[in-house]
C-alpha cells in the first residue's frame, strides 16, 4: 500500500520505520522540509521517501496525520479529502492551546479533524506508548501481543487500518464510532496508553461511557 505520513515525531517516524520495515511505500513530511529528514530515511530498510507535506497526502492510499492537534490548521486539506486518514493525534491544552470545544466535551478532536479535511477518519495509533508501536509487536496468538484501539465511522476505511495494525504484530479493537468510540481512548482514559490484550482492550473500551 501507499502510505503518506505528516508528522515525524515519535510515532510518525515510528510508523514509518516499521510500515516500510514490512514493505508499503512508504513517504513521510515534517514541518520543516525533507531535507531534515534525510537522516531519519537513511536509517529505515524498506521503501521510503522524505517529501512535502502536499506531497505526502497526494501519494497516500492512506494518510497518517501524527501532528501535535494544535497545528492541524497547517494540514494540506484539499490533498485530504475524501481520503482514508488515520489520526494519531491528541489534544493537550497546555501544548495545543485551549479548544473550548474540547474543553467542554461538545466534540472530539478527531471529528473536528474530519470536518476540517473531508477525509474519511479513523482514529488510530493515537493511545499506543510509542516504544511499544516500536519493540512490542508479536506474531498471531502470542500471549504477549497487545492490542490498539481504532474508532471511526466508516467500516471499509476501519478494516483497512485495522489491517495494518495486524501487520505490525498487534490486534485492532473496535472502540465504536468516531465521536463516541475516539472517546474511549483519547488521554485521560484508562485505555490511553494501556499495555493489554485484545479481550481486555475489548472489555475496557466498552466498558466506558
């Protein structure tokens, strides 16, 4: 598959280490330009390219938006529409900027980043510790596997992430829909960043109100 990343912090760049590790192609952006990042694609095996954050979008079958929330204004959002989006991003106030949309619960940061690309979103990648999307992924049936979360709307773009989250080594858990489901495991919840299995994830997740 054609994987367009915008972001290259911890996850971007982890992403993008282990997607092209496992064969997509693979182009990543930053804020900056590709030349910053010539380093970071000299050590990833597997295809992958530095570009533009139009770029990126533009090549994608599947974009990734691992930005921090309070920069999505910068987002190459014609390039996004329409497209399949996974949204790693979370909101912190105090990094971001106060959202009193957020503040107050009225909607979710990814359904204010659906409504701003057009894309079709699934929140994804956002409640995994990144060393663990780095060094925990386990074939099927391990007992030690560990499962990720995903919430979004539409079920075709849902399977496709779901998907890529088996081929890293870990099992998706459907968190519901958008508003909803991104509910469930966005920070301040006990699914962030939790460190357990699919029937647990499960439980949890659906557990929550």
């Amino acid at each position: 598959m054609r994987i367009g990343i915008i972001g290259a912090g911890r996850v971007g760049s982890t992403l993008a280490r282990r997607l092209a590790g496992i064969g997509h192609e693979v182009t990543i952006a930053n804020s900056r330009g590709p030349e910053t990042l010539k380093d970071l694609v000299s050590q990833i095996n597997g295809p992958i390219r530095a570009v533009t954050a139009q770029e990126a979008a533009r090549f994608g079958q599947l974009v990734v938006v691992a930005i921090p929330y309070g920069r999505i204004n910068e987002l190459p959002i014609a390039e996004l529409r329409d497209k399949v989006v996974v949204d790693a991003c979370n909101y912190f106030p105090e990094r971001d900027g106060h959202d009193p949309d957020l503040d107050e619960d009225r909607t979710t940061s990814s359904e204010k980043l659906r409504a701003l690309t057009g894309a079709d979103l699934v929140k994804a990648f956002n409640a995994i510790h990144w060393q663990n999307l780095r060094d925990r992924g386990r074939p099927k049936g391990d007992p030690a596997r560990l499962a990720i979360p995903l919430s979004g709307d539409d079920e075709e773009a849902k399977a496709v992430v779901a998907g890529l989250i088996r081929g890293l080594g870990f099992d998706p858990v459907d968190a519901g829909y958008l508003g909803r489901g991104g509910r469930r495991h966005q920070p301040d919840t006990t699914a962030f960043t939790a460190e357990l299995s699919a029937a647990e994830l499960d439980a949890l997740v659906h557990a929550a109100v």
